[in-house]
C-alpha cells in the first residue's frame, strides 16, 4: 500500500520537475508553461496514454496541471461521439466546468478576505 503514494509523488514530481525545467532551462513565462503542460496532457490523453498514467500513478497524475488537459480532451471526445461536433464543446465544458466554477468562487473569496500588494 505505501508503494502506491511512492509512486504518486514520484510521478507528480517529475511532472512539476519538468514545469521547473521549462521555467528556468527554457525561459518560458508562466503563461507558457502552463499551456504547454496542459497542451502535454491534452496530447497524451488523444493518443491514449494518460488514463494508462492515472491508472499507474493514482492522484500523481490527477492532481498536476496536465490532468487539465486530459480532461478537455478527454469530455471532448467522450461527447463528440454521442453528440457530433457540438459535443465537443459542450463535452469540454462539461467534464471542467465545476473546477473552473471553484476556482473563480475561491480567488473572489480570497480577494475578499486579503488587501492586494499592488494597492498604493
């Protein structure tokens, strides 16, 4: 049973280990690490490797940002084989729409509760 959180923080920390290389080998901003990892993710699940992750890594492959990507892509297929092309859309938004929906009522909370830095 151990080895299963060994393996989740090993494989969860190689992916934030490639996040940090992009940063300080490549010099990407933020903005574009990020796309790139969930581009990554979104690749992965298209060509079918990232539920073999999850199901080798548990939460290690879930909780990084590339799992992001997985589930976009993976909504949008899902849907666009019952529904056609709208089903892409719709397949995204349904699959991520209540982390998107937690993440905005957090940061208006936080933003609520803390004074901004940037305030003269």
């Amino acid at each position: 049973m151990f080895s299963i959180y060994i393996t989740a923080f090993v494989v969860g920390g190689l992916i934030c280990v490639i996040g940090q290389l992009m940063f300080d080998v490549a010099k990407l901003t933020p903005a574009h690490t990020l796309c790139t990892l969930v581009v990554i993710g979104s690749v992965l699940d298209g060509i079918g490797l990232y539920e073999p992750l999850i199901d080798f890594a548990g939460t290690g492959a879930t909780i990084p940002i590339t799992s992001f990507g997985n589930a976009l892509t993976h909504g949008a297929l899902a849907e666009a084989e019952k529904h056609g092309l709208i089903g892409v859309l719709t397949g995204m938004f349904e699959v991520t729409s209540s982390g998107i929906s937690a993440a905005i009522l957090f940061a208006f909370i936080a933003a609520i509760l803390f004074k901004p830095k940037g305030d003269v």
